[in-house]
C-alpha cells in the first residue's frame, strides 16, 4: 500500500473518525452510595472527536483521569461508548456485531502499558502470539511456528525465544513480545497505552525506534497513548491533548511544540523537566481533575491562569485555529 | 570543600540468591559537599538504589557491605552501632522514597507520622510535636493542614502523599536528603511543583540532596553534579554541564542519545545488561560498547580524570570515567 505523505492536502479518507465519543462511569458502587451521595458521574471521556489518516501516528497526550486509555478502550470496543460514533475503514465500530467486531479487532491491535499482566504467564511466547494466528488465519503447527518466528525476528526477538515464557524474558523483550502479537494479525491500526513507559531508558529507546522502524515499514497508522510530551514528540504526526474528559487541543505535532494555543497545553510543555536551571519555571498549581459531577464550562478552568468568567459559564466551543490545528478554549 | 560532607570510598555490597553470590555495586566512590545536590543516574538493577540505601545502612538482608567506608562529617558510618545510626536517621540523613504509598505507614494519619519523627527524635511534648507537624505542612506546602493532619494516606492523592513524606523527611532539618526517585510515579504537573519544592526546601534548610533517578532531565534540572552507575561501576563523574555536553564514558553517551527528541532518530543502546551472575571480563560495558576494542575485554578501567577537563587535579568537581578510551580524546 503506497502512501502520499501528504495524504491529508489530497484529502483521503481518514483511517479511523472519531465523533463525540462519550462514557461515564457511575462513581456509586452501590444502592447505598447513592442514596447517600445522590447521582455521582465520572465523565471519563466528553464528547471527543478527531480523525486519523492512514500512516499517521496521532498521540493522546494527559495526565492521570484525562480519559486517553478509555478513549482507546472505547475505540476499540473494549468498554461500551454511552455515546458517539466511532468510524473504522469505514465500518461503524460501535454498533456491528459481535462477529464483525472480530474481523475488525484483526485490523485494529492493543498494545499494553504493562506487557507482564497483557501476556499469559502460562503460555509460551510462540503460543502468546500464535493464538492470534489460529484465530485468524487458521494457521498451526509449523506453519504457525514459522510464522511466529518471523514475527520474533522483525521485533528484534530469534527463534530461540519461542519456548520462554513471558516470566523468562526482560520488561524490553515482554514488550517486544506485545508488539509481535499485535502485528500478527497484520492490522492497519495499532492502539499503543503507553508501551514504553515501564521501561527503563535505554530500552524505552530500543522500543521506540522499533516502533518508528515498523510503522514506516508496514505503513500502520498508531494511536500512541502518553503521558510524556517527549515521546508525543518523537512519535507523532499530530498531537492531542486530553483534560478531565475533554480535548483541549489537537493539531500537528510541531505547531503544538511551537505555538500551543490552550493554557494546559503551555502548562505540560513549560512542566518538561529539562535543561533550563535558571528555576524561573512557575509550575502549575493544583492537581489534575478527576472529572466528578464536572461543573459547566472549561474542565482546567480551575487551574487556569488565565481563567475568566466565561471560562465557567457554559459549552466550551472547538474552535478551528490553522489547517488542523483546533483548540477548546475562549482565550485562544 | 576540603571536607565532603558525605564521602563513600570503594563501597562493595554483595548479594546471596539461593544459588549465586554476585556484586550489585563494586568500588564506588563519591563525596557531597555540605549543601550540594548530586544526581545519581541509572537503569534498572544498576545498583543505585542499593548505594542510597548503604548510605542508611538500610539494605536488604541478603546483602552485604563487604568492603569501602562510607564517611559522614568524618566519622564512618559503617562502623557505627544500631543505636547510633538510629540517631543519625531521620534527623542528619533522611530518605524520600518513590512510592509514598508503601513508605508510609496506612494505619496512622499522615500528620502523626510527621509528629512522631519530633516525639522521637527531638522528645518534645505531644502537642509540641503536632504543631511543629503542622508547621511542616505548611512549608510543604499541603493545603488545609489542620484538615491534612487527620488523613490517612490512602485518601491523599500521589502528590499530597509525596508532601506529606517529605514533611516526615525534613521534619529534624537533616544535613543530607536522600531522594529515590520520588517524582517518577507522578504527573508531569506534579512532578514539577515537587521538584520545584524540593528547590525551595533545599535552599531554606542548607541540606545536601543525593537525588537517585532514571530520568536524565530531571536530574539535569535539579543538579549541579552528576554519577553516572552502570551494573554496579560507577562509570562516569561530573557536572551537569560538561557531562551533559561532553559525555566521556560511552554508556552516558548512549543514555543522552536514549531521550526522544522531535525529527532526530533515536540511537538507542544496543543490547542488553549482563546476568548479575556472569559479569563480563574487563570493563562491564563493553559487550555493549561500539567502541570497545580488545585491551576493554582484558582489563577493568579505573575512574580517570578526563583530559581537557579544566579542573584542577583531584577537584570535587572533576569530570572522571571509567574508560579505556574515553571519548572525545
């Protein structure tokens, strides 16, 4: 499949269209919680849209409770969306049926922030990733074992791992394992929850080339779910930026490191640690909001420094500021 | 700086598994200087939590100290009883660890944990102890700290529980604060706002701060000095600024070109650490080094100082590495 690079200037369809994408979770575990705290609403994930072209890598960049892993999970079908759609080469992922769904997850592969809870401790590396092979290709035997070991090969793995079980192998080498599993299926789109953020340096940095190196070769768009602009920043095309539910800014990756619109946005760059001493930094105060019965209007109203009035008084509007470049604020 | 406030010579601690014996660090020096903030930089397994926990004499069970000094305002702390290292705890060298969580004690408040560092160590009155706790919490800087005193720390969140620890930490104002990577399991928000407090309470009491970390920018952030540890070996001394700029010892190198950069393509470290049992001969690094030539594989590199340097001879702020071939020479 060749690729333009500038697939969006020749206005292709999207891979994968994001509208309005809502879940909330009740925070009353049970008849009596609510009965002593009324109604309580976590809004995981508020009406998110966005779209992702093919060969793109689209990051959702937040802190804790900013509903970048739900709104993967939702993406893929892994919790129900109480609301919006989402499109997948052109199917409408949120109501097919439970067998279309599995042709789907074929084309659309999870790789895990912790690869010790998202491999089967019990299950040898060439059955981990061979599973997915049978399921879906019908393969077995040594066909499967060839083809298992190619996998291995193309993530820096030999067959000589094929029998190890996941406890046998480094956090590197489980997360390799990951990723040879979701590529088995030869999807088109992988979702990435923060694959490297358990690994130590040096090794974060052998995944993430990995991942650079697959991507280009395989022409996959990523979905890259972090916490870490550093990597956003190495990784993708375009950059999303998650608050308490809700998108705060989304826009190409170099215009969001050079020209961040949105206050949270110029918050995470200004909090990188990095090689600036001069301790003139002002860190932002408070603490990430847990999006709890959310008051109307802004969700980072409350830690804003440039927050005013309108900020709280209703629906913050998603406004278009360049090309791609789209932010939720009214003082942009 | 004549006299370090802190000077560890040669420190070896072995560890016994049920079937191997092996090192987990081997001859590492470094000295602190009264008020000084050292960064002590390593992956996983590198033995730096190890060498920060020596430092207390609070290591595992299975290992051992089996040679060096660990010299603290000039007495060695490797000689000392139980007793007096009960005294030097908490009060002239304190620890904050990563996970608050599990350093803190679930089954009393947060706020009688930080009164009791007072009860116990300075034998002040109840109520002394409480409002002094309170006192503390404030220059943390919790919110509400009468309401905070009461809490437990399963109902704060991680970077309330960071604060309340340094609180205990800093409570007996100690000359050295050991911190092992107290900000890696917070948000990036909050990671600034508790090295930004941990700036400020450095300069207010005078401590020096050992800040043990994985992170490169953190450190380079927080520090003026900088050890670099691989699989045990300290590998590479010096300031933040010549040792970020001019890397002498490879691994280092490899480390700065780890950190993701936008349209630069990353060079990673090939390979991976040895099995702690089977150290390779020679320089440890070296099956991972694309610079190790034959003399790396037979004989173990001392720390030297780096030419070009500008230093004086043997200053404390010397730029040394442990390398046959250090580079850029």
């Amino acid at each position: 499949m060749t690729r333009p690079p500038d697939a969006r200037a020749e206005n292709l369809e999207p891979i994968l269209s994001v509208r309005r994408l809502t879940k909330h979770f009740d925070a009353n575990r049970s008849v009596v919680s609510r009965m002593i705290h009324g109604k309580r609403l976590i809004m995981a994930v508020d009406g998110i849209s966005f779209d992702l072209f093919r060969g793109e890598t689209l990051a959702l960049v937040g802190e804790s409770g900013s509903g970048k892993t739900t709104t993967a999970r939702l993406i893929a079908r892994l919790v129900p969306a109480d609301a919006g759609e989402v499109f997948f080469l052109g199917r409408d992922v949120l109501s097919v049926t439970f067998r279309e769904m599995r042709q789907i997850r074929k084309d659309l592969q999870i790789i895990f922030q912790d690869p010790f809870s998202s491999l089967n401790p019990r299950m040898r590396v060439e059955e981990n990733i061979g599973r997915a092979l049978t399921l879906h290709f019908r393969l077995r035997g040594e066909a499967r074992r060839i083809k298992v070991a190619q996998l291995l090969d193309q993530v820096g793995l030999s067959s000589e791992h094929l029998g190890r079980y996941p406890n046998e192998l480094s956090g590197g080498q489980r997360q390799r394992v990951s990723i040879a599993r979701a590529l088995a299926t030869e999807p088109s789109l992988v979702l990435a929850d923060e694959p490297v953020s358990s690994l130590d340096v040096s090794v974060q940095a052998q995944v993430l080339r990995l991942l650079q190196d697959l991507k280009a070769r395989l022409h996959l768009s990523m979905i890259f779910i972090t916490h870490d602009l550093s990597v956003a920043e190495y990784v993708a095309d375009h950059i999303a930026v998650l608050y308490g539910g809700k998108l705060m800014e989304l826009g190409p990756t170099d215009e969001i490191l050079a020209r961040p619109l949105h206050p949270y946005t110029n918050a995470l760059l200004a909090a990188r640690p990095g090689f600036n001493r001069d301790g003139s930094r002002r860190p932002l105060e408070g603490e990430p909001a847990i999006p709890l019965n959310p008051p109307p209007g802004c969700r980072f109203a409350h830690r804003c420094p440039l927050r005013i009035a309108a900020c709280t008084e209703g629906e913050i509007p998603m406004l278009k500021k360049g090309t791609s470049h789209y932010v939720a604020c009214v003082r942009a | 700086m004549s006299n370090p406030l802190l000077r560890i010579e040669d420190l070896t601690v072995e560890f016994q598994t049920d079937t191997h014996r092996f090192c987990v660090v081997e001859g590492f020096s470094l000295s602190i200087a009264a008020g000084e903030t050292v960064g002590l930089v390593g992956e996983s397994g590198s033995g730096k939590t190890v060498t920060a926990l020596a430092i207390l004499r609070l290591i595992d069970p299975r290992a051992e100290i089996v040679a060096g000094h660990i010299w603290f305002r000039g007495e060695d702390i490797l000689r000392k009883t139980e007793a007096e290292m009960r005294r030097i705890r908490g009060r002239k060298i304190a620890m904050i660890f990563q996970e608050p969580m599990t350093a803190l004690n679930p089954s009393y408040t947060v706020g009688e944990q930080v009164a009791e560092v007072y009860r116990y160590q300075l034998r002040t009155s109840r109520a002394d102890a409480k409002r002094r706790a309170l006192e503390m919490f404030e220059r943390v800087k919790l919110p509400s700290p009468r309401t905070m005193y009461g809490k437990y720390a399963h109902e704060l969140s991680g970077g309330m529980r960071q604060r309340a620890m340094i609180a205990a930490a800093l409570a007996c104002k100690p000359d050295l604060l050991i911190a092992d990577e107290p900000t890696t399991a917070l948000d990036v928000s909050i990671q600034a706002q508790i090295l930004a407090l941990l700036q400020d309470l450095q300069t207010e009491i005078g401590m020096a701060v050992l800040f043990v970390s994985h992170n490169l920018e953190v450190v380079a952030e927080l520090c003026k000095r900088v050890a670099v540890i691989y699989a045990g070996n300290l590998v590479e001394v010096g300031t933040v600024d010549t040792l970020f700029r001019r890397p002498a010892h490879p691994y280092t190198a490899g480390l700065l070109r780890s950190i993701p950069r936008r349209r630069q393509t990353l060079q990673p470290i090939t390979g991976s650490i040895f099995e702690p049992h089977a150290p390779p001969p020679g320089c440890c690094f070296h099956p991972r080094c694309p610079y190790a030539e034959a003399r790396c594989i037979e004989e173990i590199p001392g720390l030297r100082q780096v030419k070009g340097d500008g230093s004086r001879e043997n200053a404390p702020d010397a730029h040394v590495a442990a390398c046959h071939f250090p580079l850029g020479q």
